[in-house]
C-alpha cells in the first residue's frame, strides 16, 4: 500500500512537471536557454566580472519568473497576466543585450574592427563610410537618422498589427522569430566584439560636425547613444560603447520583419520596406557599421529564417503531444 502511494505521488509530481514545462512557449525556453549560456559565460569570465554571483543570481531569478507567469497564465483566465506573457519578451531583449554588454567589456577581448575594416577594403577597395562622406548632405543625413530610429517601430509594429488581429499563433511564431534573430546577433557580438567606424574610421566627438542633420539628428543620436551605454558627457566614448558592429543587428532584425510583414500580409508591410530600406542604407552611412557587418546580418537573417520554424515547430509538437 505504501509502495503504491509513493508511486502515485511520484507520478503525481510528473504529472505536474509536465505541466509546467508545457505551460511555456518557444519563446518562453528559447529566452531560458540563452540565460543559462549568458550564466555559463559569466562563471567561465568571473575572475574579471566582479560582481558574477549577482549576474547568476538575476539570470536564475529572470528564468523562475519566467515559468511562473507562463504556468499562471496557462492555468488562470487572468487578461493581465496573458498580457505580460505576450509582451515581456520586449524588455527581457534590451536587458539581456546589456548583460552581453557587460560580459564583453568585463571579459577585456580585443576588439575585432581591423579584421573588418580590412574586409570592407579587400571588397570595395577604399573604407565606404569615407567615400560615402562625400555625398553627405544635412536633409539626407536627417532623413536616415530618422529611418535608423525607426528600427523599433519596425519590428513594434509587426507585432502589434499581429496582435490587434488576434492571430495568436502567427504573433506567437513571429516574437519568437525576433527573439531568436537578436539571440543570434548577441552571439556574433560576444564572437566578434566591434564599436564600428564611427570610433575607428572617423572622430566619434566630431560626428555632428562632420556629418550635421537638419533639425533633429543630434537629439537621436544622443538617445541611440544612451542606449549603447554613452553618455552624452562621455570623455573616452570608446571604451564605453555596446561592442555590437558585427553582424549588423539593425540590418538582420529589419530584414526578418520584413519578411514576416510579408509573410502575413501586413497592412503595414509597405512603409515597412520602405522604411527598412533606407534604415540599411543608414547603418553605413550614418556610420554605424562596416559594409560587412551589414553583409552579416544578411547571413544572421537567413540562419534565422531558416531555424525558427523548425525550433518552434519541435517545441509546439512536444507541448501537444498527448493532450
């Protein structure tokens, strides 16, 4: 009798488990897995990250949130908690993409900016943030300072119109498809730490001189700035930038919500590739990134594309299975 009900509590605690683990969507794995690689590189960098046991503990507390708002909102009818599940991911992004931030600059890798800029002079034979410096003109810098802000309107807007459709499996697929590409692209910067020709080819203090906009061109660099860690009153600018040139992020996530805009049928698809056209045109001129960063985030798009759906698609086929 005892035997049996060990064995029924035993199943009984299997049974919950699997619960649990198929409350979460792909998404929901997809961000646990890469903070258990962010925490695996944190142990394997801690004699340089002073402060590794309190990065651990944040990425041990992240992944315990996460199953708990997934478990709650499989099991409960609350409207809330189903809407921070389909939206947290928004945040976790630009987190985890500071936590990258930490690890490279704390773990005091080289910079990989000569391999590059040598890449961009074996394909074109001159640096083409140098050679485009002469077709600058203020109204054309304004418009692509603007085009290059809009990359979170972009991907933004994918999701909403998905949402607002109540096309759950699509917006599902969709954020985990995004999630994936900037999971994708954090790899790459940790791989190939790089600030860009920005620092390298041209005098970062002098970009608003040399390269001035219209009206409010400053004001946006400022804020991409504060969000790559710079500080307006920033004396080495340098050694406080986001090592984040290679791939170019901006190119491969504009790329995939493109595609997904099309993938759909968006309403919105049209301004989008407008938009994401000069915003791939921006990350070179405005001088962002290297031609073969841009040329990365091509390869990193079509990695994405081609690993998403059958990712998703696993992870779907094992939460259904049996119920």
């Amino acid at each position: 009798m005892q035997m049996r009900d060990h064995m029924t509590n035993s199943e009984h605690a299997q049974s919950s488990q699997l619960v649990v683990l198929r409350s979460l969507r792909p998404v929901d794995v997809l961000i646990a897995v890469f903070l258990v690689i962010l925490t695996i590189l944190v142990f394997s960098f801690s004699r340089t990250i002073p402060y590794w046991e309190f990065l651990s503990g944040i990425n041990c507390l992240a992944g315990a949130v996460i199953i708990v708002i997934a478990y709650f909102s499989a099991t409960t009818r609350s409207r809330i908690l189903r809407w921070i599940h389909d939206w947290y991911p928004v945040p976790s992004i630009f987190l985890l993409f500071k936590e990258v931030h930490v690890i490279i600059q704390l773990s005091a890798r080289l910079d990989w900016d000569p391999l590059l800029i040598n890449g961009d002079r074996a394909i074109f034979g001159t640096d083409p943030t140098v050679w485009l410096a002469s077709y600058s003109t203020p109204i054309l810098t304004e418009v692509l300072q603007i085009a290059y802000v809009s990359y979170y309107f972009i991907m933004l807007t994918v999701g909403i119109e998905l949402y607002l459709q109540r096309e759950q499996n699509k917006f599902s697929f969709t954020f985990f498809t995004i999630v994936l590409g900037f999971f994708l692209s954090y790899l790459g910067y940790l791989a190939f730490p790089a600030v860009g020709p920005r620092f390298t080819l041209h005098h970062f203090e002098q970009l608003n001189s040399d390269l001035p906009g219209v009206w409010c061109t400053e004001s946006l660099r400022n804020f991409i700035n504060a969000g790559e860690s710079i500080p307006s009153d920033a004396v080495h600018a340098v050694l406080l930038a986001q090592r984040d040139a290679f791939p170019s992020g901006h190119t491969e996530m504009t790329l995939l919500s493109m595609y997904l805009a099309y993938r759909y049928t968006l309403r919105s698809r049209f301004l989008l590739t407008v938009l994401g056209i000069l915003l791939i045109i921006s990350t070179v001129y405005l001088r962002y990134h290297y031609v073969v960063d841009v040329l990365g985030g091509i390869v990193f798009m079509l990695l994405t594309v081609f690993a998403a759906p059958r990712l998703f698609r696993w992870w779907e086929q094992w939460r259904n299975n049996g119920q």
